[in-house]
C-alpha cells in the first residue's frame, strides 16, 4: 500500500523531503497572486485563496502533469471582472461551474491537443495582452471614491503608494537574484507591511476592499447556485464559459508543454484538461472564483525539485491551513505591496523579446502578434486567440494556394502533360484553373497528379470544371495518379481517370459523394 502512494505521488528519480519543501515554497508563493488576482476580479481575497487551494489540491491529484501547479490566475480574473461588475458574483459561480464542465468534455472527447497547436505567433500576442491587461487593472488601485465620485489619487497618498510599490517590486525583481529559497513576493509583502505599521504609515489595506455579500465567507462551505435557472442566465453565462474554458486550457496546456521541455517528459493533455474541469466545478460550488495552472508557481515548483505529485498536494493542504491560521494578518496587508508583486509579474509575462525579433519574423507572424495584442487589451483573450488562430490559418490557406504549380512538356507521342506539384484545394483551386492553356493545347492533353493531392470538394470542382473545358474544344483529357475516391467523387470526369494499382495514391477526401 505504501509502495502504491509513493508511486502515484513521486516520480521514479523522486525525493519525498524535496517535493515537502518544494510545496513548502509554493504555498508561500501561492499566497500573493491570489490575493491579488482576487482583487483584480472586485472579489474578496478569500475568495481567490480557496479557488487557489481547489486548484492546486485537485490538479496535483487527478492532473496529467506531475509538478505543475494550478490556482487563480490573472488570466481568468481580468475576464471575471466584467462578469461580477455586470451580473454580480452569483453568476461569476455558476459561469465558473459550466466552464468546468466545457473543460471536463474537451477531456472526455480528447479534445485537448487541439489547445496545443496555437501557433507561436498567437501565444507571443496572448502573453503580451495579458500583461498589459493585468497592467491596467492594477491602475484601479491608485483611484480613491470620493461623494461617490472615482479619483485619482493626488498628493501625500499618491506619493506614499508609488514608494510602497517600488519599494515591493525592487525586493520583488532583485531577492532571486540572492537565493531562491524563499518566495520573493512574500518576502516582499512581509516588508511592506512591516514598514507601514512601524511608521503608522495611513495606507489602504485589503481589508478595506472586502465589501459586499462575500466580506463575511470564513470558510469554503458548499453552497447551490443561486442564479435562475432560465434562458437568460444561460445567454449571460454561455460566453463567459467559454472564453474562461478556452483561455484556461490554453495557459494550462502551453504551462504543461513548457514543463515538458524542462523535465524530458510528457505530460497527458486530456487528463489535464478533466482535472482543471473537476476542479473549477468545485471551486464555482465552494464560491471561488476558478483558475487555471500558473507558469511562475509550476517554474518555482519544478527549480525547487518538485517533480511529483507531492508537491502540489502539500502546497494545496499548507496553502488551505496559513489561511484559516493567518487570515487576521493576511486582511492587514497594504494593497501598494500586492500592487508591486503584480507589476513584477506583469514584467515577466510579457515577451519583451518581441521588441528584438519582430523585424526578423514573417511580416505576417508580426502582424499576428500586435492583432492579439491588440484585441486582447480591448476584447477577451479568447477572442483575441480565435482571432489570431482565424488569421494564422487564413494566412496558411494563402501561402499554400501559391505553391501549386506544373511542369509542362510535349511527349514522345505529341500528346501535353501538365506534371502538378502542390496540394490541391479550396485556396488553389483558382489558381490550378490558370495554369492550363486550353485553346493552345493539342488534341490529347494528361495532367498527372503523382505530386499533388486532391484534398476538398472545391479541388474535385475545379478538376471538373477543366475537364468539361477540354471536352467542349473536342479534346481528350488523361487524368493520372488521382484516388479510388477521386475517381467517385468525379462522376463524369471519372471516365478520364487512368488507372494504375501499383502507383495511384490511397486518401480520403473532404468532400461530400458528388450525385
């Protein structure tokens, strides 16, 4: 039995007493972004703390990469925001609890590789717009409310919150460079918090945000959805589902693909995806606020040895007991210090080698990048990756189409033959029309398609459309090296087609059987 829980909670070359300490550092870690991640969200701290224990705990259990963590995130967050200002934070839950379950069938259905193939381009732009969407969100906490009116701050307070900020992020960016043993944003955090109490410093702390329904929540306790259960709802919390299901499994599954290029592994993307369902279908019935896997908390895991199971069950269970234990002083910390650590972040997440690759790349892929860019600030990062998804494959389609060309020459025989090289569909098939000199050609004409590929309807299409042209002038055609399936999906044009056992490819085509 114990060799049976050491297996499934360590790897082979795995150590119990460093995923203990390893976990150890993550809980710390966990701490700060979620506090801060929550208050992005206009959401109580503890609400962000137990998604982020739900996260962590189930993931690292039921999860397809060993070592990776999982808890709130900036990415769900920013979309959150909108969601809670608009409808309240009852439908934050419910949206939380149907984008588990999108996440849980993605899983079911195998679904998840398809979150893997986004192209380069599309994750540079969602990285960047991220960033800069977590960047502005932070700006809120420089604005007070005063007679009901939103300012800026001014003065001494503005003054106070800039140095408290720098004073986080300088601890922030410069400790790791020192040793990595301990948490840089806590230590942080402890540092800030320390100097406005010693100099009774008049700065905001979290728990002048916790106001509302959600400022008396202890603990996590199950609770029903209480939303109404009609159409309404559903046509209020469908799209919120979906662009929270498809940009947490984009950042969860790009996290595990990176993780698998550090540690020689592979994760399971399908597995993943289930337990990241799982998990935000809890989180929406305990009322968090849902999450995903987190790059900085899995890097801080996996440099800390961290290779198992372990680590994120350990990391879950600690991170669930300092809150009950230390909830009087974490209510206590000055908002300028969460504000710094996420500023840091910020500074990490966006891909400042753009600046220095972007005149290098296809104009094309940079175009790509500023779009997602773009479109996440001012949209939602899953419009901004369909978006770019959409354009990378338009632009694919374009290129290919150009590919298509043929060799021509006069055979022994006096007959034409047009040798085609290039794949042959929807995007070519204008193109494939063009190359052929009808009028101008002799009475028998082949077109061998030994190195091309018939692949659509619009390709089968076009083969008729030169055949019938051909016909009409009283010319034979020879169609050469198409498919079985070609050859039905053809209809009259078939009887052109030469066949050859031996030589003539085997393929499907997409296309509905032709009458």
């Amino acid at each position: 039995m114990i060799n049976t829980v050491k297996k499934f909670l360590l790897p082979t070359e795995g150590k119990w007493s460093i995923d203990l300490l390893s976990g150890l550092t993550v809980a710390l870690a966990l701490i700060p972004e979620a506090i801060a991640f929550a208050l992005v969200a206009h959401l109580n701290p503890l609400v962000g703390l137990y998604s982020a224990f739900f996260l962590c705990l189930i993931t690292a259990l039921f999860g397809g990469r060993p070592g990776m963590i999982s808890g709130a995130t900036g990415a769900m967050a920013v979309v959150a925001v909108s969601l809670v200002s608009l409808y309240g934070v009852q439908y934050l839950f419910a949206t939380i609890v149907l984008t588990g379950v999108f996440q849980i069938l993605i899983g079911i259905f195998r679904l998840g590789k398809l979150i893997r193939i986004l192209p380069k381009s599309v994750m540079v732009g969602f990285v960047n717009g991220l960033a800069i969407v977590i960047f502005i969100a932070q700006l809120e906490q420089f604005k007070i409310m005063k007679n009901g009116v939103e300012h800026w701050l001014s003065g001494y307070p503005l003054y106070l919150m800039i140095g408290l900020v720098l004073v986080s992020m300088v601890i922030t960016f410069f400790l790791p460079k020192l040793t990595k043993k301990i948490p840089s944003a806590l230590v942080a955090i402890i540092t800030v918090t320390a100097i406005v109490y010693i100099f009774r410093m008049d700065a905001r702390v979290v728990h002048d945000m916790m106001q509302g329904d959600l400022a008396s929540i202890k603990l996590p306790t199950l609770a029903w959805l209480k939303v109404p259960f009609n159409f309404t709802t559903i046509k209020i919390i469908v799209p919120y589902a979906i662009t929270l299901c498809i940009i947490g499994l984009s950042e969860s599954l790009m996290t595990l693909s990176l993780i698998d290029e550090m540690t020689h592994t592979r994760g399971r993307a399908n597995k993943e995806c289930l337990a990241q369902g799982i998990a935000n279908v809890l989180s929406g019935f305990f009322q968090g606020m849902g999450g995903c896997a987190m790059l900085g908390q899995s890097m801080i895991n996996i440099n800390s040895g961290g290779r198992g199971r372990l680590s994120g069950v350990v990391a879950g269970v600690l991170l669930f007991l300092f809150v009950i234990v230390l909830w009087p002083f974490i209510k206590m910390i000055p908002l300028a210090a969460l504000v710094g650590v996420m500023f840091i972040v910020v500074i990490k997440t966006f891909e400042w080698a753009t600046f220095r690759f972007i005149r290098k790349i296809p104009k094309h892929d940079a175009i790509i990048i500023a779009i997602v860019t773009v479109v996440t600030v001012f949209t939602n990062l899953a419009v901004a990756v369909v978006t770019g998804v959409v354009i990378a494959a338009l632009e694919f389609a374009w290129q290919t189409a150009k590919n298509i060309k043929a060799e021509k020459k006069i055979n022994d025989d006096g007959a034409k033959e047009y040798l085609l090289y290039g794949p042959l569909f929807f995007g070519s098939a204008s193109h494939f029309k063009e190359i052929f000199d009808i009028k101008e050609d002799p009475k028998v004409v082949i077109i061998d398609f030994l190195h091309s590929r018939v692949t659509d309807h619009s390709a089968i299409h076009a083969i008729q459309f030169i055949t019938k042209r051909y016909l009409s002038l009283g010319k034979k055609l020879h169609l050469r090296h198409l498919s079985a399936e070609c050859k039905v999906l053809l209809g009259r044009a078939a009887d052109m087609v030469e066949t050859n056992i031996l030589e003539d490819p085997d393929y499907h085509v997409a296309s509905d059987k032709l009458d």
